[in-house]
C-alpha cells in the first residue's frame, strides 16, 4: 500500500474502532441475553423488534428460490402477485449463501454488521460536508454517526425493551444503507460534476423501491436538490442534479409502473390500497423536530449571509445538500397535499431524524467560530461519550425480557421434530392463544401455517375469515358467545379485517365499522359452527396439527386426530384427509 493511502486509513482509524463499538452495542442485547439464560437456550434466537420472524421468514421463502416471496405463510397462495419484493431481504439470503451459515444466525450477525456499515457511511457523508481541516472534521462528522446509529432514540429509564432502531432486520436499516450510498454518491456528483456517477444513484434509487420510505426520502432529496439549485440559479448543480434525478426516474420505473397498477390508480375505499398502508387525504403533517431543525437552519443561514451574501452561501454544496435533506423530509411528510394519497408517514421519521441531525451537526460546525474550536470538539466529545452511553444502556434493558426469552425456547421442541420429520410442502395448524409458535414455524422450518394473523396483502378475504372461524372453533368458542369475545380481543379483529390502518390501529370497539364488522362475523361464525369441522378443515391443505395445554376433547374429537406425538410440552398430531 502506498504512503498517501496509508495516511488516508490512519486519519480514520478512530471513525472505524467506533463502528465496531457501534455494531457491537447494537448486537449485545442479542448475545448478552442468551448468556444470560444459560443452559435454558436452546436455539431460539433474541429477536423480538416488530416482525423478526416474518422478515426471516421471507428470507426463507428466497434462498428456498421462490423469488417472488409472494406467500411466505400459506401454502396455497405462493404464486399470487406481491407488492413487497424482496430485495430488502435479498442482502441476508446472499450472506446465507456465500457464508452457509444459518439464516437465524445471519441475522443475528447483521445486528452488528449493518448499523457499522451504516455508521461509516453516516461518517464519510458529514466528513465530506464539513470542510476545513481533515483532522478536525473528525469531530462533527464521528459526532453525528454515533447519534444517528446510537442515540436514534434516547433511553430516558430502563422500564421496557429498549433495542436500537437499526438492529430490526431489512427495515429501516438496509433502506437507511441504501440512502445514505445514494447521497454520497449525490455529493460526487455536484462536487465532481462527473454525469456518469448518476448511473449508479439510479441503479440504487431502482432497488430501494421495494420500501417505498427509504425510496421516497432518496427521490426527494434528489428532488430537492434540483428544486433548491433551480430557486438559487446554481447552473452546475442543476444540471448535475438533472442527471441524477432522470436516472432515478429511470431506475424506478418498471416498479413504479407495476405498484401505480395495484395501488395508485385505485380510487378512495380500494382495498388493495387502503390495506397496503394508503390514507386517501389532502390533510398537511408536521414534524416536530423537522420543525425546529428548518427553523434554525433558515435563522443560521440568514446570520451566515450577513457574513459573507446569500449567493456565496446557496452556492455551497454543504449547503445545497442540507437544505435539501431537510426540504426532502418535507415533502416526503406532505406530498399527500397534492396527490391525495398518504402511505403511513409515521416510518419517515426513521430518515428524517438522521437528516435534522447531520443537517444541523454540518451547520453548526461551519459556522463555528475557529478561535473557539476547542469547546466545539469538547462537544463532540460529549455527544460521543452520551451516545456510547446510550447504547450501553440496550444491553441492560432485556432484564425485563429475560423470563420471555427463557420461557419461548420450548419451541425448539416442535420447530425441531418439523425440521427432522416433515417434508415440504407441508402445513401444520398451532392451536395456541397467541401466535408465537405460529409466527416462526415458516421462519425456522420448511412448513408453512394454516392460519396466521399476517394477512396485509395477497391473502382472500374468504380465507381470512375461514382462518378466523377455525381459530375460534380450536379454541372451543361457541356461537352464543363470539360477540363479547370479539370485544375482549378487538386488536385480533382489527388486525385480520381491517380497510385501512386507521381501522387497524384505531382504540376502543364503540365505532360503527367495529360493530358492523363483529354483528356480521358472529352471524357468520354460527353458521360456521353447524358445518362439520373436519370437512372445513379439508378445505386447504393440513398436514399437522399441533397443540399446547388443555384443548377440549370435543375439538380434538372435531378435528378427527389420532395418536399425538409428544414434542416437549407439545402434543403433534398428524391430520388425515
């Protein structure tokens, strides 16, 4: 290695030990509690963010070759069109591959790897941005990447689960890698003015379309970028900018063109749309930091033209990009205004918080007096030190998980005799009052489920509510007794038959779409119940049924199961047709 190239490595030798502090305070949680649990684990990883096993089940489904990923729960639908392609989970299934290792594994070792990607990456942006000595500019720029990866959210008391942002497989975190490739590619491309380096931010911008968060942040601020140099009369960056933004056009078409044909054309009450996660409003959001960071950016910049003008300022690409970052968040929060359709603008804070942070972080040190640079790196510190401190805390906040963890690792009993004894393709009913061993039999083995709560898209309605009815009937529910049921489980309801997220997540069961909804269904469980069970059963294929407790006799007679094999505290029964 030549001499300039190993003084480049050493500059950021600390910017590189702090990613690995990074990806090992995100990933400690994950291997503090299974040390903690001792003999009691038995293969269960530590993995209780938001949908953990069904993203690995879907990874599943993709290094099983089914691309499409269209159904990764039910056996029936596996061809069905899916709007969610798996490219997110494609970086996992490839480690899968290249390593042999476990796919449960492969996740659990990206808990680490990706927030350490994602923390170089945060680095090299705002090290790009800040300007001045290179040696001081490695303040501000390690400052920011252990906020955004470490201090995402701030741990104000230890009385729940608190796990960084970055440690949940495939969302946010590969859209956030993604993004932040796509705007330091952006930067090169306006300091450099090279049109080829617009290729692969369409190339990029075209992957990230399969969430459409990460992609419409990415497409706004190159938006914005365009918009803000066309306001200032930047030539060069508007022209730089004009390439980036048609080859992201470019890139996004054939997906764009194949998701407007499920859900954009749809009209106000489509279903397609409405369950996928579209409001059909005109209404302005905004966002409280989002707020306040515009309001001191505009106020800083406006005393930085007092220093120097306002053409020498909007001229700069430091400016220029953090203008635009925090323009993006805006449009990204009230695009809705125009076009009348919202998509569940709650997941853009995940990029827009990132983006206040840099923006200001990028500000404030460019406007930092250079006689008091010390105190500026003093602060630096200080947010470092808070920020490590912060993820510390993650690994002491799974005390009140422990007991949970400990107790789920019986699933290894029946996760592993399907693993040793069914062959795919193959179905297994769980009669269980939640879904916990429900949820990972398509994660950790080649069966796929019977009934399962995840039904956001691809799934028939009249599935739906078969899957609903036999829940009921495994339970031992009778007719007379569905409706009082129904409103001790309201969230269950909600989240099988929803029109739109404000049905899924809306309170109480006083609503008029609530009570419709459970007059018909209880109506239509009864006469459910008068049909013959095992002849409803037979309507999709079964293969296992597999119980835990007491179930009552009368349903297992119902079911028309025999000899049970015992698989820990499981009984496994296997169904005849």
């Amino acid at each position: 290695m030549s001499s300039p190239a190993k003084s480049s490595w050493r500059r950021h030798v600390a910017a590189f030990v702090l990613a690995i502090v990074a990806g090992a305070l995100t990933i400690a949680p994950a291997l503090v509690a299974r040390v903690r649990i001792g003999d009691a684990y038995r293969g269960i990883p530590f993995l209780y963010q938001n949908d953990e096993e069904t993203y690995l089940a879907r990874m599943r489904e993709l290094s099983e070759g089914r691309l499409s990923v269209a159904s990764p729960f039910f056996y029936e639908y596996k061809n069905a069109s899916s709007l969610a392609w798996p490219v997110g989970e494609a970086p996992y299934a490839l480690l899968h591959f290249l390593t042999r290792l476990p796919l449960e594994t492969v996740l659990v070792l990206t808990k680490a790897l990706f927030p350490a990607a994602l923390f170089l990456l945060v680095y090299a942006f705002v090290w790009r941005l800040t300007g001045g000595e290179e040696k001081d500019r490695r303040w501000p720029a390690l400052a920011a990447a252990s906020v955004v990866t470490l201090a995402y959210d701030p741990i104000i008391s230890l009385s729940g689960l608190e796990l960084s942002v970055w440690s949940r497989p495939v969302n946010p975190i590969v859209g956030a890698l993604a993004l932040f490739v796509v705007l330091i590619l952006l930067e090169r491309l306006l300091t450099t003015k090279r049109a080829l380096l617009a290729l692969p931010i369409g190339v990029v911008v075209g992957l990230m379309v399969w969430y459409p968060f990460s992609w419409m942040i990415a497409a706004a601020s190159i938006g914005s970028v365009w918009l803000v140099a066309l306001i200032t009369r930047n030539r060069e960056a508007f022209r730089a900018s004009s390439y980036a933004l048609a080859a992201a056009v470019l890139g996004s078409l054939p997906y764009a063109i194949y998701v407007l044909t499920q859900t954009g054309a749809a009209e106000p009450g489509s279903s397609s749309a409405a369950r996928f996660g579209v409001f059909f409003t005109h209404a302005p959001i905004v966002n409280k930091m989002l707020l306040v960071g515009t309001l001191f950016f505009l106020a800083g910049s406006w005393w930085m033209a007092r220093r120097t003008s306002w053409k020498t300022l909007v001229a700069e690409t430091w400016w220029l990009l953090c203008a635009s970052m925090l323009l993006s968040g805006w449009l990204a929060f009230n695009h809705q205004v125009i076009t009348g359709r919202n998509l569940w603008h709650h997941h853009f804070v995940q990029y827009t918080k990132p983006f206040v942070v840099i923006a200001l972080a990028v500000f404030v040190w460019r406007a930092w007096p250079a006689r008091l640079m010390g105190w500026a790196k003093v602060a630096c510190a200080f947010v470092l030190a808070g920020s490590i401190v912060n993820g510390v805390l993650w690994a002491f906040s799974i005390d009140t998980t422990l007991d949970r963890f400990r107790f789920d690792q019986r699933y290894a009993d029946p996760l592993g005799w399907l693993n040793e004894n069914a062959e795919a393709p193959c179905v297994a009913l769980v009669v269980e009052r939640d879904e916990g061993l429900t949820e990972r039999i398509p994660a950790y083995t080649p069966c796929d489920v019977y009934t399962t709560s995840w039904v956001f898209s691809g799934v028939p309605e009249k599935r739906i509510k078969h899957n609903f009815f036999v829940r009921m009937r495994t339970l031992g529910l009778l007719p007379e007794h569905t409706r009082s049921w129904m409103e001790a489980h309201s969230y269950e309801v909600r989240s099988l038959f929803f029109r739109d997220w404000n049905d899924l997540f809306a309170k109480g069961t006083g609503d008029a779409w609530f009570m419709d909804t459970t007059e018909t269904l209880s109506r239509e469980y009864a006469e459910f119940y008068e049909r013959e069970f095992y002849d409803e059963l037979n309507r999709y294929r079964l293969d296992y049924v597999i119980l835990e407790g007491e179930t009552p006799f009368y349903v297992i007679e119902a079911m028309r199961l025999g000899e049970s094999i015992q698989a820990g505290s499981f009984r496994i029964y296997r169904f005849r047709p």
